[in-house]
C-alpha cells in the first residue's frame, strides 16, 4: 500500500502541466472558496490571469489564518511574480506579505484592508453600499413602520452597513427596530440566521414592514422563512447586499419577497487586481493606477426595476 | 527485510517523496523554503505531540483544535484588556488544562467515550470563545517581546521550532524515561493487564487528555504569537490535520501504536507535501485530496487501535 501511496504521489507530480516559458507566475490566495464572494473573486481572477497566458497557483485558506499566512509563505518561496489575495487577511499575515515585499513581489488584495506591505486594496465603498440600502430601504417604507434587522459584526463589511444603518436610524426616528439577530458563528451560520430570525418573525408578525439583512446569504434564509410562514411579495421589504444569480433570481421570482441589493461587482473586482498587477509588472507606476491605498469599484443597487436577465449582470 | 519495511517503509515512501519534490519543484530545497516547512510543520506538530500522548493513553480527544483556539482566545482577550502577556498566556493555557480536566473526568468517572466527551468539551470550547470575542478577531496591539515567541528566531532556526523540540523532548523522556510513561503505553496497549498490574488507569487517561489539552493550548498560544492576531476559528482546522498527521506517524517507526517520532515524521509529511504542491502549482483542491488520501491509507493501518481509543476499553 505505501508502494501505491508513493506511486500515486509521484505520478499526481508528473502530472503537473508545465508551465509556458516565460510566463509570468501569479499566486492567488482566497480565504474561504467554499463563500461564493471569495470563489467569484478569485476564479475571476484566475481566468482573467490564463487569458493572458499566465501560470496560475490558485490557493483556499478554507477559513483558517494559519494556513493562508503559511499558502503566503509558499508561494514567496515559489518565487511567484505576483501575488492576489481575495478576501485575505493581511494584518495576521503581515510577517508573510512583508517577507514578499522584500522580495519585490507586487500584492494588490481584494476586499482585505490594507497593510504596508500591499500595492493596493480593489475594493466598493462599504459605507456607500450601507448608506446605498439603507436609504433606499427606508426610503421604500416611506420612512415610516418598524423593522427588523440580522447583523453580522464578525466581517470587517457586514459590520460597517450595520454601523451606517445605524446613523441612518438615529436621523429617520419614524422607523423603529423591532428585533435584531446577531449572527455569531461563522460555519453554522444559515442555522443560526434561520433560528434567530424565525423567533424574531413569529414574535412580531404583522408588526414589521421591512427586514434588513447585512448580506444576500442572510436575506435567501429569512427569505425562505417568510414564504414557508405564508408572507407574500410586497408584504414585507427585505433587503440584502452582494449581488449574484441567486439574488437577482429571487428579486425575478414572483413568490419571493427579497425586494433589492446592493450587488458588489466580485468578478470585475478580481479581474481588476489581476490587470493592475499587469500594467504594475510592465512598468507602470502603482499611483498611475490609483493614488491611495484603494482601488474603488462602483456597486450597483438592483431591484425589480434594473434586475438583469438570467445569466447577466448589472454592469 | 519485511520487518524492515514494515517499521520503515513510510519513512522511506516520505524520503522519496521528498526527493521527487526536490527534483520537481522549484526551490523546494532552498534553504530558507525548508526551514518555513519545518516551521510550519511545527504548529500542527506541538498539538500533534499532545494528541498522541493522549492516544498512547487509549484515549482519541477530538477537542484539540478547540481547545488551542480557546487557549489563543482567552490570551488574546487578556492583552487586549491591558494585562501582562505572561499572565494572559498563563490565562490562555490553564483554560486549555481545564478542558482536558474536564474531557479526563467526563471519560473516567462518567465513563462517556472519549469520541463524544470530548467532541462535546470542543462545542463548548467553540462557544466559549464566540462569548469571549463575539465572532470578532483580535488583531494587532500584541507587545512585540509576545510576538516575538511565534515569530523571533535562535539563530537560524524559528522559535516555533525550538518550542517544539523542548516539548519533543520532553515528551519523549515521559514516555521512554518515566514509569507514568510506561503506564501511558500500558494503558492504552492493554489496559486490563495495566489494571492488573496495580496501574490506576483512570488517572493515567486523565493525565493523558490532560497533557494533550496542555499541547493544544501552547499551539494557540505559539499560533497567536506567530500570527499576532487570534480568532474564535483560529485553530479548528488543525483537528483533521493533526488526526492525519498522527495516523500518518501509526504506520511507522512502531506501526499500529501512537509514537511521537512517526507523529513529527507525519506533520513533515503534511507541511512538505502542501509546500511542495503549492511550490508545484497544483490548485488547492489536489492538496485536499491528497492529504485525504493520506489519510485513509492510514487509517487503513491504524483502525483497530483508533477503533479501542474511541469507544473506549476498559477504564
């Protein structure tokens, strides 16, 4: 059996296709591919980086900052051209991303904050998206009624659109929280939503004119439970933010009551990184692209009115 | 030559292993690669050493990745509240030890296997550090003499690494120097003939989850250290890891029994294997597979054993 073991490894090795001469090496680092934002980003990037001919490394940190700090450490050691992290966490892996500074390796990051040792964060304005939905939100129950809201404080985005939502409230005192669902675990968290939200929904049912959600994952299970608790379209406003398919379908779907999001442009983002780096590996001065620390991409708030056609975008 | 096989045969697979890698993979052999796979092989192993030390004791404690991230969280928290780092890491490893009390008197006085003791001790682990942060990480604002234990060098070796051969050594001399070592073997090997002997061996398999929840906390804390950031995830991850590693480490040396050298030998198997894939180019889902791989074929060596420490022999 360990003859096999070793054969199998050695021929997985063999296996591995060479890449073309000269081709320039890019590692992309995603922190949790099993979250469809951070897969969308950097299978974006990945196909936007082969259609330029480039040799791609394509690494999930599934989660845990041991793992991409060390996936960081590796590709350095590749000697990688390039490096995209999607999602990253460049502060815990700061050790990491200053030994690839030191090596002249250019890293542009994607919805990850910024750290010293990074070119550039490609990233939409959370708290223009926050303010964006919130707005519209209010906006919709003519600033008026009682909501109902599930947080997240456990994502750097998530956080700030609660935190906006929050002045938005304190200046528009004609809507009232009702309840708010604090979502705290990371890898159970449908469960947690469903069961925070459904208490909160049975305790004030026909109290409530909207649900503010703090992202599209959230909004698809409170979704699920208002039409399982009979609740029809235009009954209730419910809110998220992302965007993608899913969202767009729902907002189509005449059953649903998912009324709008804010949908964050994730593939046009991860090509973004991978063209910066392009012009960033042919010469071009980093504040030719951008000048600060950020390169900003516009979100795009889509309900009934704008929603693409299945298979389309908003932009 | 069969006994030789048997005893070494994947200490041979992994030396060929590691030569195809050197031979394929661009700088797999630099020196400063090596030293990062020792290094990040040394996280896992610290918690590794712990779950064997348990697993010689017949007992599986499938809280360690938990538990390292309780230990993590608590010193975490502690810092953050403006306390002195040795007193948050003191902090951080007695709640560790308390867990593996705790997984010790669950297993031996209520008599609940070791499978399920000490999955529930994990849960509460999870829970306990979600209560502490919130979901939040804490990130940054670690004193630099803290940070400088996962992340300061003797020499040219990493201090994760001299951390881990003071616990190696340690370990070793308990279990080949000590009669409670010999008692550990006795235990877990036959633990009626241990009885007989006039062994006490509900103290013995306490000792041994204690000692394992002991490793798992110094894991956190070196992790915490190295990383200068601690999360209420930070460690979960390295339980199936750890477990591979482990199982890895039963096929050799003393195949079908827990032995610490097969456990570092596993860990290096682990750390070089994802180095040299990534260093190879291969996405992120061939280093699943073929860490999954590795450990069904050993599982395949090592099932009766890990049959016994999960359900439990006598007590």
């Amino acid at each position: 059996m360990r003859t096999l073991v070793t054969l199998a490894a050695a021929a997985a090795i063999a296996l591995a296709a060479p890449a073309p001469a000269g081709a320039v090496k890019l590692g992309i680092v995603a922190f949790q591919m099993s979250a469809e934002t951070h897969a969308r980003t950097a299978n974006a990037a990945k196909a936007a980086a082969e259609d330029k001919g480039w040799e791609v490394t394509l690494l999930n940190s599934a989660g845990s900052v041991p793992d991409h700090a060390a996936q960081i450490e590796n590709l350095v050691q590749k000697g990688v051209d390039a490096i995209v992290l999607a999602m990253g966490k460049p502060l815990q892996a700061e050790a990491q991303l200053a030994a690839a500074a030191a090596k002249k390796i250019p890293v542009v990051t994607v919805m990850s904050g910024t750290s010293p040792h990074t070119l550039f964060d490609v990233t939409v304005n959370e708290f223009e998206v926050g303010a964006k939905i919130g707005v519209y939100l209010l906006g919709l129950m003519n600033y008026q009624g009682n909501i109902l809201m599930s947080r997240y404080e456990g994502h750097q985005g998530t956080k700030i659109r609660g935190r906006v939502m929050d002045i938005i409230l304190e200046e528009n005192t004609g809507v009232k929280v009702l309840g708010t669902h604090s979502m705290a675990r990371t890898q159970s968290w449908r469960e947690d939503v469903k069961a925070g939200m459904e208490a909160l929904i049975l305790r004030h049912a026909g109290q409530f004119r909207a649900i503010w959600a703090s992202f599209d994952g959230q909004a698809f299970v409170i979704d699920d439970i208002l039409q399982a608790q009979g609740y029809k379209k235009g009954q209730v406003f419910l809110t998220g933010v992302d965007g993608g398919q899913e969202a767009f379908r729902r907002i189509r779907d005449p059953n649903s009551l998912f009324t709008a999001t804010v949908a964050i442009p994730f593939e046009l983002m991860g090509e973004a990184a991978v063209d910066a780096l392009d012009d960033i590996l042919s010469g071009t001065p980093k504040n030719e692209i951008t000048p600060g620390p950020y390169l900003f991409m516009d979100a795009v708030l889509v309900d009934a009115n704008n929603v693409p056609a299945e298979g389309e975008w908003p932009w | 030559m069969n006994e030789f096989l048997g005893r070494y045969g994947t200490v041979l697979a992994a030396l060929a292993l590691f030569a195809l890698l050197a031979l394929l993979a661009p700088n797999f052999t630099a020196p400063m690669n090596l030293v990062n796979v020792v290094k990040q092989a040394s996280y896992l192993a610290i918690l590794a050493v712990g779950f064997t030390l348990a697993l010689l004791a017949g007992e599986l404690d499938l809280s360690v990745g938990q538990v390292a991230t309780l230990a993590s969280v608590v010193c975490a928290a502690l810092v953050f509240a403006g306390q002195p780092w040795p007193l948050a890491a003191f902090a951080g490893l007695s709640a560790a030890l308390l867990c593996g009390v705790v997984n010790g008197i669950a297993v031996t006085r209520f008599k609940i296997p070791s499978l399920i003791a000490t999955l529930a001790v994990g849960v509460i682990a999870t829970g306990i550090a979600f209560l502490i942060t919130g979901g939040v990480a804490y990130v940054g604002r670690f004193p630099a003499d803290f940070v400088a234990l996962g992340r300061g060098t003797l020499g040219p070796v990493p201090l994760p690494v001299v951390w881990l051969g003071l616990l190696l050594a340690t370990a070793w001399f308990l279990v080949e120097r000590t009669r409670t070592g010999a008692a550990l073997v006795a235990t877990g090997e036959a633990p009626e003939a241990a009885r007989l002997a006039g062994i006490d061996i509900a103290r013995i398999k306490l000792l041994g989850l204690v000692l394992s929840a002991g490793c798992a906390g110094l894991c956190g804390l070196v992790l915490t250290a190295a990383l200068a950031s601690s999360s209420p995830t930070i460690a979960n991850e390295f339980l199936m890891r750890g477990i591979a590693a482990v199982l890895l480490g039963m096929t050799t040396i003393e195949p079908g029994r827990p032995n610490l050298a097969g456990t570092l030998l596993g860990t290096l198997v682990i750390a070089g294997l994802g180095n040299g894939l990534t260093l190879l180019g291969f996405p992120y889902y061939v280093q699943d597979i073929a860490l999954g791989l590795i450990m069904l074929v050993s599982v395949g060596f090592s099932a009766r054993f890990l049959t016994e420490a999960a359900f439990g022999g006598a007590r």
